[in-house]
C-alpha cells in the first residue's frame, strides 16, 4: 500500500499530554484510580506536590489543613485564579477517614490569596492587590474574618504601605496570642532612586476582637527594627508576648535570621529588635541565589529551630547539593550574647543527592520531626520517597532516618489524634499521608478521588459531545471531545521524520513510535488503543503517544483513538516477521525432593531457547490451583522450610524473546521428620548490666520434649540451687544487689528424662563510681547531736569524714567516722565547721563529696544576772553577767543616786567589769546590754553599788 508521506519534525514547543487506558478490545474502559476514602464532586484541576520545595524565593502557602471542633478535618485550599476574577478558597470538611463530607467555596475579597489562618473566634483570609501607581489610597493588603460557618464578618487592611506589589518573592505565615493575629509576609516596595522596586519583608498586628491593626512595619529600615531585604521567606511565631520573626535575607542581612522584638506589650512589636544569624550565607550582598532555603520554624521549651537546606557555603559559587540543616539558638539571645549552633541532618556528598526544601513538624515542646525528599534521577516521580527524623527540643537526632512512599507539600502536617497529617493534590487525586507520633516508623496514605464519575459507556455523539450521568452524585453532565484527530507514526526513532501511517511490515524487536494529535476544545486529550493478539506486541505511552515493541512473528491490528469518542478509531494491519527456529526445549525436568523438616529443599529445570525467562508456579497438596511464584524467576530455585509445604507441587513456565512458553513437568516438595540430637547448641553467655537493670540468660537446646530447669548460686556459695521459677530457655533476672557475681547454669531435660547441664553464667553488676546523695548543711541546737550522710554507688566503698573548723584552711581527716553515715556531739568550737566525706572504691579511686557545714542554733538569752554589792570606802565593785548566745557584745549603763536616765559606759564592755571607789557612786545602779550576732539585744537586770 502506497501513501503520501508528511514529514513532520517534533520540536520542543510540542507538549502533548496523555492519559493512556489499557484497552483489551475496541471498547472503551475508564482510568479511575480505587481509593480508600469517598470523595466528592467538586474536583478541580491544580497541583501542590512539591510546592514547599523552592530553589531561592519561597510562594504564598496555598494548602492548609485544620481540625475543627467537631473533629472533622479541614481542607482548605486557594484554587487557581481565573483571568479578571478574585481567586477562590475551596473549604472542604472529612472524617477522620478521610470521607469527604461537605464543601463550600468563598471569594477572595481582593485579587490575590495571601493565607489562611484559624482561630477559636473564626477564620481569616489574607488577600492583597498590586498598587503600580503607587497611590497610598490604595488597599495592598486585607485580613477578612469570617465565622466558624464562614459567613464575612468584617474586614481590616493596609493602604498603600510603601507596596508596589504585595506577597512577591516571598511568603506569608502567621501566629496568634490572646486576640492578637501575628502576620509576617513580603512586598515589592515603592521605586527608590535606582528606579527600582526592592523587595522586603513587612509585618502587622491585629487586635481581632475589634478587627483592627495595633502594629505594622513596611518601611525600610535596619535589622535592629526588624527589617530584611530581600527576604525570600518569612515564618513567625509569639513567645510570650514577643513577636519573633525569621527571614531567609540576601543582603541585609545576607543569611538566615532570626529577629525578636523587645517591646513585651502584646499588640505591639515595631520599634528595637534583637536578632542573630542562624546561618550566614556566603557571597556577596544581594546576590538573589544563597543555595539556601527555609522549611520551618518552631519553639522548644528553651530553644528556636529553623530547619532548611543549604549547599556548602566554603565554596558556594561551585557547590550544588544541598543538605538539610536545623538552627538552633537559646530564646534568650540578645544582639550581643548568644549564638546559633547549625547541625546538619543529612551529609550527601556533593553531585549525589540533593535535599529539597525540609518540613518541620513539632509534636510537643521537646518532640519534632524533620521530613525531606530529595532531587535525584533515579527517582520516580510519582513514588518519591520521603525521609524524616525525629529531633529534641536542641535539635539533637533521635533514633534512626525513616522513610515512607509519597510526596511533600505545601501543607503544613498538623499533629492530632497521635498523627501527623498533611495532604498532596494532584487534579482530582487527594492523599492523606499519616505518621503515628507514637511509633514514628508506622505510616499510612489514603487517596480520595475527587470529580464525576464517568461510567464505562459514556460516548461521544456525532459532534464530540459526551453526555453521561455521574455515578457519584446522580447530576446529569456533559462535555466535548475531540472530534478529529491524527496519527503520526515512524519505525527509526523518536524527533525523526513521521508518516501519516505506519510500516505494515516489521520484525521483531522493531518499534513503532507513535506521536498522536487531537484537536477540539476537550482540555484533557486521551488516547485509547488495543492490540488485537497482546502476546505479538506491547504499548507503553510516553508524553507525545507511546511505542508499540513488537514481540513474535504473526499478525496483528493496532487501534488507536480518542478516549470516550471510539468514532474516530483508526486500525492498522502489521505483519512481524521473525524466526520461531530456536523452539523452547526442557532438556531436565525438576524432580520430586525429600528433605527433612526444617531444611531447605532445591529444584531446577533446564532449557534451551532464545532469551529465555522462568517463573516458578506452586500448589499446595489438596489444591487445583497454580499460584505464580513470583520471587521464583530463575532455573534454579531453593524453598525454605515450612510446614505447609509438605506435599507441595511445582512447576517451572520457561518463556522465549518472542514470547512463546512452555511448562515443566511437576515436582512434588515432601518433607521427612528430622534426626533431631539431644544437644546443647547455645551456651549460656555472663553478663554485665548496669545496676537496676534486668538481666537476660538464654540457653538453645535441640532434641524432644525438652524441660529447662535454671540453677543459681550467689558469689561466695559453692552450693546451687535450683531456680523453680524459672523454667524457661530464655530467662530474665530482676536486680537485687546481692545478686552480684551470681552463676546460673540450666539442666536440659529430653522427652527421655536425658539431662544435660549447660555451661556457667555469671551476672554482673556495672554499678558506676558515684556519689548520688550529698552531705546537706546541718542547723541543730546547743548540747544537740548533728547527722550528717552521704550516698554513693560502686563497689568495696569505704567511708572517711574530714572536718575543718571555722577559720581554718585545713582539712583533718576524721579517723573516728568512717561510715556513709555520722554523728556529730555538741561542742561549741564545732560552729561553723565544714565536713566534707572522701569516698574510696575497691579500685582505689576516690571521690570528695561536697561540703556541708555545721551551725548551732543557740538562743540569746541571760543566764545569770548583775548583783548589787556593797563594798569598803575606798575598794573596787565587781559585777559581771552571763549569756548566751552567739557573738555576743556587751555594754554596761549606769545612773548615779538621784538620776533617772541611764548612761552609756562605754568603756565597759565585757561580761565582767571592776568599778572604781569614787563617792559620788555610792547607791549607783548598773545594769548590761547583751547583743548577738543577729543584732538582738537583751538587757540584764539593775544591780546597786553600795560603800560601807
């Protein structure tokens, strides 16, 4: 057959995508992925895989998850903007199924989606518009509350606020304390004098109860006010009432920085800030590319984390892959004390893998995880898998790098119910991907398809039109198909020159390139096709069509067409040429194996044919049915022992290039009661644990029937004893200290009565060298006992006190108190004595205990007061009294005979004093003032002075 040829050369401007169906014949079946959940009808086209991954300048989050009150999540989801209209938010609510129950949509109220963020008074949407005139009468951005059904309550914005275009390069996020809604996002600004709109982050405050704005920051400024430019992503949280920003900057500054303002008044930031670099980026300032991006931001109890990715900034200009990285800084940094510790997750050596742009998810204040993909070819891009660890609340890793099937996005997983949660879209495919927060290596996705559901017959009409009722809703639907189409087709290669029609005559192994056309107003083209003898030839789509390999010599006919309008099939008849010389020959059958229980059993066949392949294929004894054993694909093959495969048949099926197969004949698996040996094949082996903790012994034995009997004596008996409580091969042994230097051993008994002993265990105790309890300070009082103790673990310790007295640098030691505990008797030289206990091992090593020091506790008090006296003319008076007390000082007041005021002596000032003779002190009186340490005063009685 002769046909015109029409060249036609596929350039790069030609993409062509195609949903592929396998078709068994002419008719038509759906590709409709099964899912786990409901879905609703309300599909709508777009994407989020992969949108938290970014290469430099972070995207406004379109993708939010959020758990209601009721328990239902939450979906709520911006949706591309149509041309001359406000974008639209699509709010839909699932069980914790994942079971769609309910949808609504809202409008945006101005012309581009900044956010969404839930409070317990309602809901908010950011929204924002360009300013290009830059009119300060202009409303750059909006903050829109609506109620928990949300119906628009009401609404607060910035005018004009130095915006030229608001949400550019960059990002928005926000946080919430009390009423107050936090929002950190990014503007272009207005032209400064180079003519040019630099970009920047910007800040605002809402009270949320009166819906208004308490603070704000756009302007430019300096790092101390909060202020970075450019800044490519921006998150925020509250620390009390502190506003904390970070900011991914290229200039100013050039790094990733955190910013904490210093105003503690919640509703207001702007003013001076702290901040730090949590990394420096390397380069030169304002060089847009840092090989830096930022995926998270979140508060431990004491700490900031900032996660993300960085390439190696010592050689910045070269490097290219990047490694994930987690910040950390003390929350209580300031602008000159403090500083961040970088600690990188992952170390993919440089032009492997790449990480892309992580997630940081915080369980609770000392529990985050890290999850990340990463960019390699080797990756199928709709099984990517998913890495993520978990980190503490210093961003230290804990345990051991995970991985999971699936897709990040830019949804920020959310924590309920001992998950964590996030979801992908992909046109009308949701996934709900989990992580149980209590086993972190336990996983789980469930896809909900979402849109109409078109039945299996729906068919175009004779103007492209398939009318259909959906099988989900029941709603009577329609929409328009290609109602002309065309084939393209070469057998060279692919980007050659196409036919309108293919070889009719190939070989095989030839391959036929299709590159297949529709036109009409169908915005998803399709192609359907069939094989009419599958074993001769095999489709496999690529994004301009597909390629058709040819299998085995015959005939066949090939139909393609556009999905839902098999009309328009176009069929062609193909001749495959090719030689069946080399027929498959089985030159060895398998044959029948007995082996003894618990062995391994081998079986073979051997063949002669051209690129032969085998599958092994089985049925259990009593069954009909071959089963495909499809870890069984080579000549030769073992089969591990198990019990219900005694009687077991198999088969090999031997397959050639071209397709062709033939089957073995069948073996048949038998399995024979093992000589099993009465013997001892697993000593017990000693062990070491650390005090307190259990102990495990474990002995293997083979034979019958056997009986296990452990046995135990403690260090220093010679005797043993049976343990009657334990009785099994594996054993543990709870802590008890005596139990140290313990030996075990256990007597196998067989189905015989035979006996045998195994070897000897011995269990020891690490019990570490240290003090656990400390000497603590002792307050007792006057004639009273002092105690004083310590506590220490380890071995052979011995016990010795050392003792200082008050104003002395020199230890003594205490030769008499040599226990962990002692007493101390009253003297009162002891106040203020220092005891210290120096502990020794049976190592030799040595341990000081702290310090604790001895006071007494004696009340000031006059124990004996001043007595009057009379005296000859002419000689000395005594008077004295006694006290006690501490520190104490004396001073000694008279009055003369007559006087009624009392009169400081100050030159008398000890307990005891002499008076001289002097006449006018006859009938003097005298009396003491005692004072302590403390400054308390007592005052002693009046004693009167008498000459005779």
């Amino acid at each position: 057959m002769n046909a015109t040829k029409r060249n036609k050369k596929i350039g790069l401007v030609i993409v062509l995508t195609l949903v592929v169906s396998l078709v068994c014949g002419l008719g038509f079946v759906p590709n409709v992925r099964a899912s786990a959940a409901s879905g609703s009808c309300d599909g709508v086209a777009g994407h989020n895989v992969d949108y938290n991954n970014y290469d430099t300048r972070a995207a406004v989050v379109t993708s939010y998850l959020y758990v209601c009150s009721d328990g239902k999540l939450m979906r709520v989801q911006s949706l591309p903007a149509e041309t001359d209209k406000n974008p639209e938010v699509l709010i839909q609510y699932y069980d914790s199924n994942y079971n769609f129950k309910s949808s609504k949509r809202i409008t945006c109220d101005l012309p581009i989606f900044g956010g969404f963020y839930a409070m317990s008074n309602g809901y908010y949407i950011l929204s924002g518009q360009s300013n290009p005139n830059e009119d300060n009468s202009v409303e750059v951005y909006r903050i829109t509350k609506y109620d928990l059904s949300w119906n628009r309550i009401s609404s607060v914005g910035l005018y004009g606020a130095n915006t030229y275009s608001p949400f550019q390069a960059g990002s928005a996020r926000f946080d919430s304390k009390d009423n107050y809604l936090a929002v950190r996002t990014c503007h272009t600004m207005y032209a400064s004098s180079d003519g040019l709109h630099h970009q920047a982050n910007v800040s605002i405050l809402i009270d949320t109860t009166n819906m208004e704005i308490t603070d704000k920051h756009y302007a430019v400024a300096y790092s101390g006010a909060g202020y970075c430019s450019h800044s490519f992503n921006q998150y925020v949280r509250f620390d009390g009432n502190r506003f904390i920003g970070v900011d991914h900057g290229d200039a100013y500054p050039r790094s990733v920085a955190i910013f904490k303002s210093k105003s503690t008044t919640l509703g207001k930031f702007s003013g001076s800030h702290d901040y730090q670099d949590l990394l420096p980026i390397t380069g030169n300032t304002g060089d847009n590319y840092t090989g830096v991006s930022v995926g998270g931001f979140e508060m431990s109890s004491s700490n900031y984390l900032v996660v993300g990715n960085s390439t190696d900034q010592d050689n910045w200009s070269a490097s290219k892959t990047r490694n994930v990285f987690v910040s950390v800084i003390g929350k209580d940094f300031t602008s000159t004390s403090g500083s961040s510790v970088v600690r990188y997750i992952t170390g993919y050596p440089e032009g492997g893998k790449s990480a892309k742009t992580p997630v940081l998810v915080k369980i609770n204040d000392s529990r985050f995880l890290v999850l990340w993909s990463v960019s390699n070819s080797s990756e199928v891009s709709d099984k990517e898998t998913i890495y993520y660890v978990e980190i503490d609340g210093a961003g230290n890793k804990v345990g051991s790098v995970h991985t999971m099937t699936g897709h990040l996005s830019d949804c920020q997983p959310i924590v309920t119910n001992g998950k964590v949660i996030w979801y992908t879209w992909d046109d009308n495919d949701l996934t709900f991907y989990e992580i149980s927060t209590s086993n972190i290596s336990s996983t789980n996705s469930v896809t909900v398809t979402e849109g109409h559901v078109i039945p299996a017959s729906a068919k175009a009409d004779s103007n492209g039109v398939v009318s259909y009722t959906c099988e989900r809703c029941g709603k009577k639907l329609s929409f328009t198909v290609p109602n002309s189409c065309s084939d393209w087709w070469n057998s060279v290669a692919m980007y050659t020159s196409y036919s309108s029609y293919p070889d009719s005559v190939l070989d095989v192994g030839d391959v036929l390139y299709l590159w297949y056309q529709v036109s009409g107003d169908y915005d998803v083209y399709s192609l359907a096709y069939s094989i009419s003898d599958p074993s001769k030839c095999v489709f496999e789509a690529n994004s301009l069509g597909g390629t058709f390999t040819m299998l085995k010599p015959g005939t066949l006919t090939i139909s393609v067409w556009p999905k839902y309008n098999p009309s328009l099939t176009k069929s062609y008849l193909i001749t495959i040429n090719g030689t069946a010389e080399n027929e498959i020959v089985i030159d060895k059958q398998p044959q029948n194996a007995t082996v003894e229980e618990g062995k391994i059993a081998y079986f073979s066949v051997k063949a002669t044919g051209e690129g032969l392949s085998y599958l092994w294929q089985y049925k259990y004894a009593g069954s009909s049915t071959w089963t495909d054993w499809t870890s069984k694909k080579t000549a030769d093959i073992s089969v591990a022992y198990a019990a219900n495969r005694d009687g077991m048949s198999l088969r090999c099926v031997v397959t050639d290039s071209f397709g062709e197969s033939v089957t073995s004949d069948e073996a048949v698996l038998k399995y024979k009661e093992a000589e099993v040996k009465f013997a001892i094949t697993g000593q017990p082996v000693s062990s070491t644990v650390e005090s307190g903790n259990i102990a495990y012994f474990e002995v293997k034995a083979t034979g019958k029937g056997m009986k296990y009997l452990w046995q135990y004596k403690n260090a220093g008996s010679s005797n043993w004893t049976n343990w009657t409580s334990k009785t099994t091969a594996k054993i543990s042994v709870a802590y008890a200290d005596y139990r140290d230097g313990m030996s075990l051993r256990c007597v196998v008994t067989d189905a015989s009565g035979s006996k045998l002993t195994s070897d000897t265990a011995v269990l020891t105790y690490n019990t570490p060298f240290a003090i656990t309890t400390q000497p603590v300070n002792a307050v007792v009082n006057e004639n009273e006992l002092a105690y004083f103790s310590v506590k220490a673990t380890g071995k052979g310790l011995k016990y010795l006190w050392q003792y200082k007295n008050a104003g002395s640098s020199n230890w003594t030691d205490w030769t008499s108190k040599k226990t962990a505990s002692i007493s101390v008797a009253y003297a009162d030289y002891r106040d203020g004595m220092s005891l210290r206990c120096v502990i020794t091992d049976a190592n030799g090593s040595k341990l000081t205990s702290d310090v604790a020091v001895l006071k007494y506790n004696i009340p000031l008090a006059i124990l004996t007061q001043p007595q009057s006296t009379t005296v000859k003319t002419g000689n000395l008076a005594y008077f004295s009294v006694k006290a006690s007390g501490k520190n104490l000082k004396y001073l000694w007041q008279y009055k003369n005979a007559g006087d009624s005021t009392w009169t400081d002596w100050t030159s008398k000032k000890t307990a005891s004093i002499s008076v001289a003779y002097a006449t006018y002190r006859n009938g003097m009186q005298v009396r003491c003032i005692v004072t302590d340490y403390e400054g308390k005063k007592l005052t002693s009685d009046a004693a009167t002075l008498y000459y005779n």
